[in-house]
C-alpha cells in the first residue's frame, strides 16, 4: 500500500501542520503501508515567525520546505497519479487554508489551487479514499464544490474548547455544499460513501497525544475504505 501525504509547507502557521504531518507518517507506516510525501513546487502565501506570529519579509518554496519534514523525500504534485498512491491524506496547518487554498483570506470564496483540486478530485472519482485532518476539509471543501458529490466532514465541535470558530468554519463548509457533522478529538467522521475521512486534530484544544490517537484512528479507517 502507497499512501500520499499532501503538505502545504512546514510550519503550522504558514505551512503543514509538523506535528500532524509526523504523526501520519508514523501512523501509515506502523499500519505497514508505504508514504509517499507530495508538495508543490511553487511559493507559499508568506512566511510566519512562528515564535512571535509576525509575517517576515522572505519568501519559501512550498516543496522544499515540505521536504524538511520528508527527509529529502517528496514528489511534486504534478508527477503524482491517482494511480501512484491507494489513499491520500492531507495534514493541517493553516498552509491548506493559505496556500492550497484562499479560504483564511476570503473563507469559503476563497479559490483552490487547480493542481490540488485535480488530484482530490481524481481521487474520489476513481474511488481511492481521502483522509483531511485539522482544517483541511476545507481543502477537500473546494475541490468538490460545485460538483454532483455530497461529502460528510467535521471540522471540530462546539461542544468542548477549541482555539478556533468551530461554528464560523462549519458553516463555511456547509456553504460549498458539505454536509457538517460536530466531532470531539477522541473521534472522526468517516464518509463511506465517498470514502472521506475528517478529524479535528489540532482544530480543538488537544494535547500531542490525544492528536496522535485521533491520527491514528483516521488512518485505521482510511485503510479500512481501502479494502
């Protein structure tokens, strides 16, 4: 089995989430399947100063800072086929609501990047499952807009504490045409129908462990929708 881990950089406030990202690879490999990391070969939005949050006045490139977290080990995403890989997985950060996609600038008006939409879009149509994790529903969100699929995610829950507007971002989700199920980290959506995984992940306020768990159980069910 080949599983593609789609990061939008290397940070979580301009790129993939690190944590997330490290925390799928060890899960896909301890499920004895193969990573297969995927970038894009192009500039990110901006970069963050991630000890103080301010915007610094440089500027990276999406797949050699992705390539941080794969050891040296990624494909650009336009050599990557659906049938290269049985399942893709995207790591949040808010890389996929800044780089992938517009939506922390414009929310669910936001564009998706084209390269990005087609290999989601692939994926589904040929029946190979998708696995968005954190906020990167969003990602899975705009690439299906618009079309005849009906996907069920989660974003987070209102129901226990969160960094973020779980309410703002689910309605959201709900204005591209998802169908929006509220999920606490100890658990995941799994749409078998179009076989589309979500958890929360670090979308609620969550410690390393209980991200590495919620992680765990999407990859367990990504597999699942695979046999």
């Amino acid at each position: 089995m080949k599983i593609g881990v789609l990061l939008s950089g290397c940070g979580v406030y301009d790129g993939a989430e690190i944590q997330e990202a490290v925390l799928t690879m060890l899960a896909i490999e301890e499920k004895g399947a193969e990573v297969i990391c995927i970038s894009l070969d192009q500039a990110q939005y901006h970069v963050v100063n991630h000890l103080n949050g301010e915007v610094m006045n440089e500027q990276r490139n999406m797949l050699i800072e992705a390539a941080r977290i794969a050891r040296g080990k990624i494909h650009e995403i336009s050599t990557i086929a659906p049938a290269d890989i049985d399942a893709l997985v995207i790591p949040g950060g808010f890389g996929s609501a800044k780089n992938f996609t517009k939506w922390a600038f414009s929310g669910p008006e936001g564009d998706i990047d084209p390269k990005v939409k087609l290999l989601i879009v692939n994926m589904i149509n040929v029946g190979k499952p998708i696995a968005a994790l954190c906020v990167s529903p969003v990602v899975v969100a705009k690439a299906l807009e618009g079309s005849a699929i009906t996907a069920n995610m989660t974003i987070g829950s209102n129901a226990e504490s969160s960094p973020y507007d779980i309410n703002s971002f689910s309605a959201g989700l709900k204005a591209t045409g998802v169908q929006v199920d509220m999920k606490t980290i100890t658990e995941i959506e799994i749409d078998k129908k179009n076989k589309i995984i979500s958890a929360p992940c670090y979308m609620m306020d969550a410690s390393l462990l209980e991200v590495r768990q919620n992680i765990a159980m999407a990859i367990e069910a990504l597999i699942d929708l695979m046999d």
